[in-house]
C-alpha cells in the first residue's frame, strides 16, 4: 500500500495521539513555616524566639526566571493558622493568600499548595497574612524575597538582595505578640547594621531592596556611588537617580538599583532618621583589578502587560477616610481590623477605578492595594508618576489618589497602615467582576 503524504501525516498524528502520556508536574518546592531561635541581640541577652520560614527570618530566597512555573507548598509547624501571601505578584485571586477573604488559613500541622506562572518580571516578596494577625505574623520574622528574572536581565557584576526590618522587643529580648515593645533594632538580612561588601573597584552593583518591616518607614541615602533606580515596587521604570540620593522605602516597597562602584576608596548606602545621625546600611569596599567595561546603565523594558492608558473620566470613584488621634484608628467610621461582609465597592473588570485616602489622622498612612499595578496621581490633577506602585504614603492631614484598570477578578484585600504605630493596621476589600 502506498500511503499519500497526507494519509501518512494523519496517520502519524493518530499514532502520536495514541500513545501520548501526561506529563507529571513537578513536585512543589517546600516551605515550612517553623519556630527557631536567632541571634540578633548580643550575649549575654538570650537568642530570640521567631517564626521564619524554613527555619530563618528572611526565608529562603525565592526565584524563577519568567514564563516558568512556581510551584510552593506551604508546611505550617507553628502552632498559628498561617498562608503564603506576596507583596506585588498579580496572581489569580483564589492563589493571593490573603485569609480569610480568598482562602481560608492553613491550620497548624496542615499544608497548601501555590501553583502559578509569574505574569511580570522583577522583586516580589511573600509573607503570611492571615487578619487581624497579619501584622503580628510579619513581626515575627514570616516574609522573604521572591524574584522573577528577565528573560534578558541587565548585564551586572553583582547582584545583591537588601532586606531591610525592624525587630520590636520586650524586656526580655523576646518578641511580644502585644505591640508594646520596650526596644527595637533595625536589621538588614537579620545582621545588625552594617552590612560589609568588598568587591572589584568599578564593578556594577544590582542592589534589590526590599522592606519587610511590619510599620516602619526606611530613608536610605547613597554615598559616591550615582544610583539608577531601574524598578519600583517590581515595575520596571525609565531609569532615575533619586533626588538628593535618597530613597524613602515604605513597608512592602521595593526598589531594584543600579551603580557603579568608584575607582578607588569605599561607597556607603546610609540609613536616614529625623534627628539622628546618618548610620551607615550597607559598606562597599573595593579590592583587587578594577573592572568595568559594560554599557551604560539603561532602562529595562517596560512592563507590555500593563496598561497604557487609564480613563479617569470612566473611572469608578471610591474614597476611604481614616481617622484617629491614636489608636485604635477608624476607617470610614469604623473599626476595621476584620474584613467585611461587604466590599468598599465594586468594579466590572477591564474598568478603570480611583480610589482618594484622606488621611485626617495625626499619622501618615500607607494604602496597599492586592492584585493590581497603581498609577499615583498629582496632586494637581496633571498627571500621574511616572512609574507603578503598589502602596501610597499619604501624610497627617493629606490626600492621595491612586488610579489603575480592574484586569484581575475576585475579591482584593486593601490594607491600611498608620506608619510607626504598630499594631494599627486595618483592612477592608474591593471586588472586580
């Protein structure tokens, strides 16, 4: 028999068919959440109890290069229900792991798988979140970094993960569950400040930094080096040098850096604070060959999976005021430290929304909003920042607005932080359909 050449194509389809196997998935990578001791106060204080995933506090460093799958399983050896949350990843809703409003919190001795494709490259972090506990979880040491490479990453001779906390005590070195503490120490990589690095002279650093204090506010300041700020909040932006050097780092934020090392001599990133001496963060210290010969710092790509345009005039308008001298803070009115029955608003999805925080406090506030990238509007109605956020800082007696396009369906926590108080923090939702 002389088979045509399509009578042999469909033939080997049909054999190709037939004998087509699944392929298995590949086995989540573990992540238990367990009880250890750290070191962070000096001898002869005793060793601090925390929660930290896989045993440390920051967690193990997460990654995967874009367009690849991450599969995580959640173990919980602690004795508290906990989740696997992030800060930044547009994840569908029901993997979001924001409990109890998109899934319901791992018991202890239980575990729970997250299966996801990254949608955008960049810095992302996890956490666990699980209200009213969220806060007192963070506190306690559960947060990590999570990057997601480029498919071609910017050329650099380093590439270096920078996160920053602040560790509340009681008087007897042990973190409170009660946000009283009798001291604090701030930490980068959970060392006490600084962080020493010696490297080529003229190598190019990418410094990732990412701030997982539970309520703090960190002003970093860079010293002979010229910073390029390349991504915010895991956005990639037009390339930038800050302002004076500093970078006002909220709770949550981060910040993808780049620079170039100088010749000769030491480079220092310094931690700012209101009536205080500079104290230095980070040391670089150069030794041996100089290096260099790369390109100049460029842009990275901007992010083709977001929005081009918002329209405002469409949009669905929505404000949340918050009030307070002290604690406990209200919003809208109200307590607010358990999600509602019902959403602040609702949005159909692919529509624009905005949403005003008028912060008649007396402390400035942070608006987080899950699930989407945000646009921060001027203050004079004339545009917008010209990169994405995820969070806004709104000071004492101010008002913000954010804008961005409900493209994520579900049910979307929005979280609310007075600054430096601990313990403040309040929640409510939105839903897109």
């Amino acid at each position: 028999m002389i088979l045509t050449r399509r009578q042999l194509l469909g033939t080997t389809l049909v054999t190709l068919i037939a004998h087509k196997t699944e392929v298995p998935l590949a086995p989540p990578r573990a992540v238990a959440a367990r009880k250890v001791a750290l070191r962070l106060l000096p001898a002869p204080a005793a060793e601090t109890q925390i929660l930290g995933f896989d045993g440390t506090a920051p967690g193990p460093l997460l990654r995967c290069r874009f367009g690849d799958d991450l599969a995580l399983r959640l173990v919980n050896q602690t004795d508290r229900p906990l989740t696997l949350a992030n800060w930044g990843l547009r994840l569908p809703n029901d993997l979001d792991g924001v409990a109890p409003l998109t899934q319901k919190p791992v018991p202890p001795g239980q575990s729970f798988d997250y299966r996801f494709t990254p949608p955008d490259a960049g810095l992302f972090g996890y956490r666990s979140f699980v209200a009213p506990d969220a806060g007192n979880q963070l506190r306690h040491g559960l947060y990590g970094a999570l990057i997601v490479d480029e498919a071609a990453p910017p050329p650099a001779d380093q590439d270096i993960v920078a996160i920053l906390a602040d560790w509340q005590f009681d008087a007897k070195g042990q973190i409170p569950d009660s946000p009283q503490p009798d001291m604090s120490l701030a930490t980068i990589n959970s060392k006490v400040l600084a962080l020493e690095e010696t490297h080529n002279p003229a190598s190019r650093i990418r410094l990732r930094v990412l701030n997982a204090a539970a309520a703090r506010l960190f002003f970093i300041v860079f010293e002979n080096v010229v910073p390029h700020v390349l991504a915010i909040d895991g956005q990639p932006c037009e390339a930038f040098a800050p302002g004076g050097n500093l970078l006002p780092v909220g709770p949550g934020a981060r910040f993808d850096v780049m620079f170039d090392l100088p010749a000769s001599g030491t480079a220092r990133l310094l931690l700012r604070e209101p009536g205080a001496a500079d104290r230095p963060l980070i040391v670089f210290k150069t030794k041996g060959n100089a290096w260099g010969g790369l390109p100049p710092i460029a842009s990275l790509p901007q992010n083709p999976r977001l929005p081009t345009k918002i329209r405002l005039q469409d949009a669905k308008n929505a404000q949340i005021a918050v009030t307070g001298d002290r604690m406990p803070f209200s919003l809208n009115g109200a307590a607010a430290k358990d999600f509602g029955k019902t959403p602040l608003f609702s949005v159909r999805h692919g529509a624009p929304a905005t949403i005003s925080l008028v912060n008649k406090s007396k402390a400035a506030q942070q608006m987080r909003v899950h699930g989407h990238a945000l646009r921060i509007l001027h203050d004079l109605d004339d545009g917008w920042d010209p990169f994405w956020r995820d969070a806004v800082i709104v000071p004492p007696g101010h008002t913000k607005h954010i804008a961005f396009v409900a493209d994520n369906r579900g049910k979307w926590a929005i979280e609310m932080l007075p600054l430096d108080v601990l313990g403040g923090d309040m929640v409510t939702w939105f839903e897109v359909n």
